[in-house]
C-alpha cells in the first residue's frame, strides 16, 4: 500500500516532505531507482523543517549516483570492489599518505587488486583536491585501481563545514552503486586511518 500510494501521489506536482515521502525517497535509492529518486525528489514541496537536512542527503546521494552512472559504463565481468574514501585536511590528508596508501602499495598487497576491478571512490574539497592529486603514491594507485573524484565543495556551502554530513553523503553513494552494480565494498572512516 505504501509504495501504490506514493505511486499515485508521484503523479501530482507538488508532494509534501514529511517523514513518508523520506522513507519513500530511501526505498527508491535502496533498490537503485535513482532515475525514479530523482524525479521524485524534485516534487517535493512543504519539507518539514526537522526532515530537511535528510532530504538534502538524499537529494545529494541522487545527484552523485545520477553523475556517475552518466559517465561510467561499465561493462566489465571481473568482481568489483568500491573502497570510498571521505577525505581532506589535515591530519586525514598526510595520515592517508603515510598510511593508508602506503597499504594499499605494498608489495604484498598487490594480490588484492589481482583478477579484479578495484575502484576508488574520492570524496574531497578542492582546497585538499591538489593535495591529493600530487601524491605519488595516488599515481601509483591509479596504476592499479581506478579513481573516481567526487567534489564536494557544493556540500560545504550547503551549511557551512559539517564532516558528519559530507562524510553520510559519501558512504551512502558508494554503498548505493556498490549494491546496484552488485559490487563489494569497502568503507574508508577518517578516524580509521
């Protein structure tokens, strides 16, 4: 009954942004409707005030996974694994470096990117973009994986820096394409570094 409802209600103009139309939104994200997510979320009008940051998470999940499926086609038979990777400043910026990458390139770590696709997905601010870019070891790791760059500046002026928010919006996308493309996946935390 919940989703004829919400069906039914796609079809008017304007829908009202209360905590069904929320759930509503989640489930169409969850099973990979993100066309049908995107649509929907653009209805919404009258968005309860205690509901809109979750809105705005889930609006930005849309847009990102709507971006990528535009530009990836991806038709390859190996198993695939995303790793998401929230990250900029410091001390995330040298811990990453020093640590993390340096893992990911050793020598004995090299089996893992064996016999299999491996993508990176990067969420970070332009003012760490450079930074990270001009890391040898983030060449190194192109070698071996792909990159996929996310920005989210547009997050930041959204409401000010808030990591929290830019950090739910960055797990979510990945375990989003990850379950649509039917890969594995790997989270990335800052503060597991």
């Amino acid at each position: 009954d919940f989703i004829r409802n919400y069906q039914c209600l796609s079809n008017e103009i304007n829908i009202k942004g209360n905590f069904s139309a929320l759930e509503y939104l989640k489930l169409l994200i969850h099973h990979g409707l993100i066309n049908d997510a995107k649509i929907f979320s653009n209805k919404l009008r009258f968005i309860d005030n205690n509901l809109a940051e979750h809105f705005y998470i889930f609006r930005e999940i849309t847009n990102f996974c709507s971006k990528y499926i535009t530009e990836n086609t991806n038709t390859t038979t190996k198993d695939t694994i995303f790793i998401v990777l929230p990250i900029w400043n410091e001390p995330y910026l040298s811990v990453w470096e020093k640590g993390g990458l340096e893992s990911f390139l050793d020598p004995e770590a090299r089996v893992f990117f064996e016999n299999r696709q491996v993508e990176f997905h990067i969420f970070t601010f332009s003012s760490s973009l450079e930074r990270l870019r001009k890391m040898p070891g983030m060449r190194k790791l192109a070698d071996l994986a792909r990159l996929q760059w996310f920005d989210l500046d547009h997050v930041r002026a959204w409401k000010g820096y808030r990591n929290f928010l830019a950090m739910n919006i960055a797990q979510w996308t990945t375990m989003t394409l990850a379950k649509m493309r039917g890969a594995g996946l790997i989270l990335i935390f800052a503060d597991m570094l």
